[in-house]
C-alpha cells in the first residue's frame, strides 16, 4: 500500500524544511563538532542544552534518541565517520556516530522503503513519525502479520478518494490515513460507528478503537481476524477486565491487569548481568539491582519519560505513571 504523493495539501502536520541525506548540517546544528553554523560556541557550562551554543568553551551539545527531552554538555571532539540520522523533523542529515547533528530520533534513514518492523502478536508499535505498512488482505495485522514502519508523509494530492483507515476513522485519500499514523484497512468510508465505554462495551464483533482515556473510543467493525484467547486489561475506569489480546471490546490504558507495576529503569541495574533478550511490546524489569524478566511495557512505572526504557520507541504516560508507546 506504498503511495506515491504530487501536489502539497496542507494536513495539520508540523512540516520543516526538508534536509536531503546528503547534506552536511542537520536542523539546529552542525556536524563536524566544531562551531555553530553562525561560528559561535556561548560561554554556557556543562549541563542540559538545546544547541551547541548553550555550551561553554571546548564543549558541544550531544543527544541521545528520542525527541522532546534536552541534550548535555560535553568535551569536543568527534569521529572522522560519517552515518546518517532521522531527525526530529523527519529529515534525514548526517554527522559522525559520536556527534549527532541535533536533536535525532534514531541513526539511519529510511533508504529502502521502509524502517522496522510492526504489528504481529504483540502489536509493536512504529515511532511517532512514522505508520505502519501492513501485508495486503491482513485485516490491519489482526491476522497476527508483521508489517514494515515507513515514514508518514507531509504532503499529499489533493484528490478525494475515501478510504476506511486502521483507527476506523474515514480518511479524504491512502496518503492521508498515512500522514494520520495509519494503514488504509479498505477503499471506501468506513461502516458507521458508535461509541464504547467501560459501561457499553462494543457487540456484534465489533472492536473498541481509541487512544488514550481521555480522547473518544469508537466501535468499528473491522474486519480484523480476533484471536480466540482472554487477555488482561486495565480498563479507563481502573478495573481490570478480560478480552482478546487483538480485539478489546472496551478502552483501556494499557494491556495487563489494574495496579500491575513494575521498575524497568535500566539505569537501577548495577549487577554483572547481561539483559534478557524480549519479545516486541516486552522490556526487562529490574529489580533488586538485576535484570529480572521480561514484562509488558505497560506494566513499566515511571514519573519521567527517561525512566522508560527505548526512548526512541517508548515515553512515560505521565497521567497513567506507566511507560508506553508514543501516541
């Protein structure tokens, strides 16, 4: 379902101006660790920053990835290499693997067609940036298929061909569900739909589609193929309840049973032990100093987003107090 864009059409989206993967500065920075564009270094200690400026003299502003969170201070110097780098904006730049261009939210650019992989089982989700590109007839990936992240476009033609979007919401055309985040489920308006609480859960087959307690969840008939099993969730009203792993019937915060916390701060782990390796959607937990199990990001407390393990994929949902993807 690639789609292939030619006239602009504004969609609401904070575009930036576009950085080739070629070029040699990145937005807010430079590349080389030496001066700002503009040769001025500032005379700022070491500690948080926002560009290279706010460091002091023989210092340059490193970061690691994600967006959103401030970069620190650090001694000059860089690596002779040269790799590339998805900034904040979407654009691709370059500097050297010690000294990123500016705020990144991962090294490497989409080259190929496509960055990562999604869905499956567990629904790995993409970064913030970017949708993902389901196998054709997968019924957006309920059939348990892995699809490929692709970076959402910003511009699209202006033609209106409707068409039925993963989050059940009828989009003006395929490239306009994908600059939304999402797949194109079927051509044509999606079925109406109704409503779903914790109170009215969704009947008929129908699956509860929504993001977040506080915004609007819906019941939509998507043709998704639901998995036959019973799955712990934590319902928006604090009660846990009960439903297929892929086809909730209700809105919930996260996948796993109410008051089911655990500290994945990698940071607390100080033994000589190496993590476990975990399937999609799952982090180590740490406890006692240790790398324990493996466990669902949503089960993760957190009071800060750097409390969450893969800052370029997950956030601390601070209303919740639990790690989670980007929304």
């Amino acid at each position: 379902m690639t789609l292939r864009t030619a006239m602009l059409l504004s969609l609401g989206l904070s575009a930036a101006a576009t950085t080739g993967c070629g070029s040699s500065h990145g937005p807010g920075g430079r590349t080389d660790g030496g001066a700002d564009e503009d040769g001025a270094i500032g005379d700022g200690s070491a500690g948080a920053c926002a560009r290279h400026a706010d460091c002091g003299s023989g210092m340059r502003c490193t970061w690691e990835p994600g967006c959103g969170m401030a970069g620190r201070c650090v001694p000059d110097g860089c690596t002779a290499d040269v790799v590339e780098y998805t900034m904040c904006d979407g654009s691709c730049a370059t500097g050297s693997s010690s000294c990123p261009p500016g705020p990144f939210l991962h090294a490497g650019c989409e080259t190929d067609g496509g960055v990562g992989e999604c869905g499956g089982f567990l629904g790995t989700p993409c970064a913030p940036y970017e949708w993902c590109d389901y196998p054709d007839g997968s019924y957006c990936g309920g059939d348990d298929s892995t699809g490929v992240c692709r970076t959402r476009p910003t511009a699209c033609d202006f033609i209106y061909d409707p068409v039925c979007g993963c989050d059940g919401i009828t989009h003006d055309n395929e490239c306009a569900a994908n600059a939304a985040g999402v797949d194109a489920s079927s051509p044509g308006a999606c079925a109406t739909s109704f409503a779903c609480t914790n109170d009215m859960p969704c009947t008929g087959g129908a699956i509860c589609i929504g993001s977040g307690c506080a915004g609007p969840w819906s019941c939509v008939l998507s043709g998704r193929l639901c998995t036959d099993d019973s799955a712990p969730y934590c319902g928006c009203d604090g009660v846990t309840f009960y439903d297929s792993s892929t086809c909730p019937t209700q809105p919930f915060e996260y996948q796993g049973a109410c008051g089911t916390v655990v500290n994945c701060d990698l940071r607390d782990a100080f033994c000589p032990t190496l993590p476990p390796t975990c399937p999609p959607g799952q982090v180590p937990s740490v406890s006692g100093g240790c790398f324990g199990a493996c466990v669902p990001i949503g089960t993760c407390a957190c009071t800060a987003a750097d409390e969450c393990p893969m800052p370029g994929t997950y956030t601390c949902h601070m209303s919740a107090g639990r790690c989670g993807p980007y929304v």
